[in-house]
C-alpha cells in the first residue's frame, strides 16, 4: 500500500548516510510523515521499534488497518553488510490526516 492507503506501507532503505539513520533515534510515540509527489501528507504514530540482531530472525508483522514499517540493516554503525534488520512499525495518525 503506498501511504495514506489501507493496508501496510513497507519502506526498505540504507542505514548509512541521510536515508533511513533518523530511525536509530525514533522511539515509540514518536511521529513520522510521507509527503506524495501530489503533495499529500501521510503521518503515522511510531508504535514499535525492534533491533534484530541477526536477519534470520526478521519478521514484518501483520497489521490491520492503515500501517507503515520502515526497515534497514542493523547495527547502524557497522562496516560492510550488517547482519541484522532495524524495524519501525507505525499507524495511521487520523488526527493528522489531510
């Protein structure tokens, strides 16, 4: 699902440079936002953050409703591909919705 859609929203980026770094600072509670190319923007609540240490162990979960999960490789600070998998999961803010 693209964002503000029903379903899951599921974004795969970098840990490195300016992609996806943000997420090693997000915590639950917190908010994120995707802005369309037809200027409409889509924020979610952060729900949950999980480390997985090794990427065997790597779930998206299954989610009902308007949902986002932002992954990247885990640790953030690692030379070389990582071996695990960051994830953020969030919900449809319908208080922001546009």
């Amino acid at each position: 699902a693209l964002p503000g859609q029903d379903g899951m929203c599921v974004i795969y980026g970098h840990r490195n440079r300016t992609h996806l770094r943000i997420l090693e600072t997000v915590e639950a509670g917190d908010s994120v936002s995707a802005t369309l190319q037809d200027g409409s923007k889509h924020t979610y609540i952060i729900t949950q953050v999980q480390a997985f240490e090794d990427s065997a162990d790597f779930k998206i979960p299954t989610l009902d409703g308007k949902s986002m999960a932002l992954i990247t490789c885990y640790p953030f600070r690692y030379s070389g591909g990582a071996p695990g998998k960051y994830l953020v999961v969030g919900q449809f803010d319908t208080e922001a919705a546009e």
